[in-house]
C-alpha cells in the first residue's frame, strides 16, 4: 500500500498523501496496541503495513507521535518474535532519522529528567521505569546500522554511568550490561574504546557476587542435599537476572572474534585464563618454602566450585566454535548457571586451538562461518528484547 500511495500521489499531492495515512493510523493503532494471541495475525499486518508506510520519510509526520508514545509505553516489547524485523525497520526509520526523537529517548534516560526526587513515585517504580527507558535505547541502537550512532557515543556513555551509580539497583544494572551487548555488535571496536574499562569493572563485581551468593547456594543444598534450590522465593528475585545478563555479556565477548574485539584481549585471562591450567600440588613438606598464591581466573574458581560432591550433575553447555552458549531468557536459581559456568571454560580451551587451524586450514569456510555466527549473535539478542506476549490478556 505505501508503495501504491507514493505511486498515485506525484510530489506535488504528498500533503494529500499524508492526510490519508494520518485517517488510515486511527485504524491501525488499535492492532498494534492489542497483545493478545488472538491479535497476532491482524498486529502482523498492521506492523508490515506501517514498516512500509515508514520507508517513505515523507510520512513520518502522519505516524511520528503515534508511533513514539507507542515506543515508549511499558507493553512495547509484547510481540512476537516474527514482528521483531518489521518493528526494527519502522524505529530505525522513526529515530535514525529524527534528531527530537533522539534526544527525547536520551532525556528520558538522564537521572535528572527521571523524577527520583518525585515523592509519589514509589524508588521500586522508578527502578523499573528507568530499566524500561534502558531497553529502548539498546532497542533503538539494535535497529541501526553499523555505527548509525557513533556520534551519540559519549550521551550513551553518560547516560550509562549515571545508571551505574544507583546503588542496589539490579533491574536497571542488568540493563545496562545488556546495552553493552547491543553496542558489542553494532558499534565497531575503535568506537568502544572509552567503554572496556567501566565494562570490565562492572563485570568483575557482579561476578565475583555471583561467586559468593553461589557459595551460599552450594553450601546450603550440600548440606539439606535437596534437588531444588533452597530459596523458592528466589524466582523473582531480580539479582537473577543481573546475574544472567552478565553472564550473556562474557559468553559473548568470549565468543565473538578477537579481531572484532581486540581490547577484550587484554582482559580474557582474567576470565577463563589463557590456557589450561592444572590443580595446584601443595607439598607434603611443611617447611618447604610455597611461592605466593597463584590467581585463579574468576569462572575457573566457580567451576572448582560447583565441581563438588551432592551438587546436581549436569552436562557442560556447547556450541560451535563462535558462537555464544547462552540462549535462555531467564533463570530460576543460580545453580541453573552451573551447565553455563562449565561450559565456557571447557569451550574456551577447546575453541582457543580449532579457531587458528580454521583460519589457516579455508579461510573461505571461516569467512563463511563466520557470517553465520554474526547473524545468529544478532538473533539471539534480538529474542532478549521479545517479551512473552501471553502475559498479556487473551
């Protein structure tokens, strides 16, 4: 239809163009605002319907205020993941080219334009909203090109330390470690530069409290040698998902190429160590003199952890070469991390040595290869934005 409109109406009729798509919105707005099982088929059309409607810049004005406080309303992200390409094409063409547009997503960001000093705003709230405003921007830089917005590089780095500073906030920390996935794959790594150190930082402290809470965890369940965790409530506890979307964020920086990521490799032995390590062997001597502890990579201590009689055995998580390993949305416990924590440092042993003989042995196949595994890292982080639609009313 869009193609059809632009066809009848020449350049000098588009104002009469634009009147008929702006009457035609009141129509399609209600298909898009429905989540509901029974919607889907008629909220497809109307998504393809307005992704076409779209390409043509000349109509923004008819559908850029409807389409904006759609973006930005809390059930934005309940649809399907069939709809997830058409709703990336129609927020590229809305705020890659709408400079306003832009700087409202990123004001609504800003700690100072968020209200926390609003007294009938509850802090639990505002922690919510301000992770929702953090997933529409990742949304918005998902659905650019490559390096669309370098230039808006030092407000996102802003905005993503302010959130930083909020203490005891988790849902909008592991929003950010989710961006810093976003940007991994849609910014190249001269643009990054400034981000490693803060990135890094971050992801140390959430894992080295990952390490302590799973010492908890463990101990407690060794002990009652139960089969489930010992915290039911723990299921909603948003330190789960923080603790997840870190993970994502290491399972991807480590499975992603060194030449995308040359920065990274200064940081990787910290992680899962740069080649295979062996137990180490204490001295039946006393007095034989020991040299100063050796460090342990921080996921290598964890699998030494949950490597442990009376946990749960289970089998290590693998995937290709270059690939990451992580695919779930969510966790109910942090021992379900156990399978993840194993396999990544198994997978980097295993990759470290087959990635060389690929790249030297047809390096047609890995160039190859190597397309598939971007394509399928882009995929797996555009289901992270999907929100399960049947938690909406049928």
């Amino acid at each position: 239809m869009a193609t059809f409109v632009d066809i009848v109406y020449g350049s000098e009729d588009k104002d009469r163009a634009v009147a008929i798509l702006t009457n035609m919105m009141v129509y399609v707005l209600p298909f898009l605002k429905t989540h509901s099982s029974h919607n889907l088929m008629s909220s497809t059309a109307a998504i393809r319907l307005l992704s076409g409607v779209s390409e043509f810049h000349y109509t923004r004005k008819a559908w850029r205020r409807e389409i904006l406080d759609l973006f930005f309303d809390p059930e934005f992200f309940l649809f399907d993941n069939s709809q997830l390409s058409s709703w990336c094409s129609i927020v590229d063409n809305l705020l890659g080219h709408d400079k306003h547009a832009r700087q409202e997503l990123l004001g609504r960001v800003s700690v100072s334009q968020s209200g926390l000093n609003n007294l009938f705003t509850s802090s639990d709230m505002e922690m919510q909203q301000r992770a929702h405003l953090l997933k529409r921007l990742s949304f918005a830089v998902y659905s650019s090109p490559v390096d669309q917005y370098h230039h808006l590089l030092p407000d996102i780095q802003e905005r993503l330390a302010e959130c930083l500073r909020i203490q005891m906030a988790p849902l909008v920390h592991q929003q950010v470690f989710f961006c810093w996935r976003v940007l991994l794959v849609r910014m190249s790594a001269a643009n990054l530069t400034a981000f490693w150190p803060v990135m890094m930082t971050e992801l140390i402290q959430v894992l080295l409290q990952l390490e302590q809470d799973l010492i908890v965890d463990a101990t407690k369940m060794i002990r009652r040698q139960h089969t489930q965790p010992s915290h039911p409530a723990q299921q909603q506890d948003p330190w789960l998902g923080l603790y997840l979307s870190a993970c994502k964020l290491l399972d991807l920086v480590l499975a992603l190429p060194a030449h995308n990521l040359p920065q990274f490799q200064m940081y990787q032995w910290a992680f899962v160590g740069a080649q295979q390590r062996r137990r180490r062997i204490i001295p039946e001597n006393a007095n034989a003199v020991v040299g100063p502890p050796e460090f342990e990579p921080y996921m290598v201590r964890m699998v030494e952890l949950l490597d442990q009689p009376g946990l749960p055995e289970c089998e290590p998580l693998t995937e290709p070469t270059g690939r990451p390993l992580l695919s779930v949305q969510s966790i109910a416990c942090l021992l379900d991390l156990k399978s993840f924590i194993l396999g990544i440092v198994k997978c980097h042993y295993r990759s470290s040595s087959s990635l060389a003989k690929q790249s030297t042995s047809n390096p047609a196949h890995s160039a190859s290869q190597s397309q598939h595994n971007s394509r399928y890292v882009e995929t797996l982080i555009g289901k992270d934005f999907v929100e399960s639609p049947s938690n909406a009313a049928n």
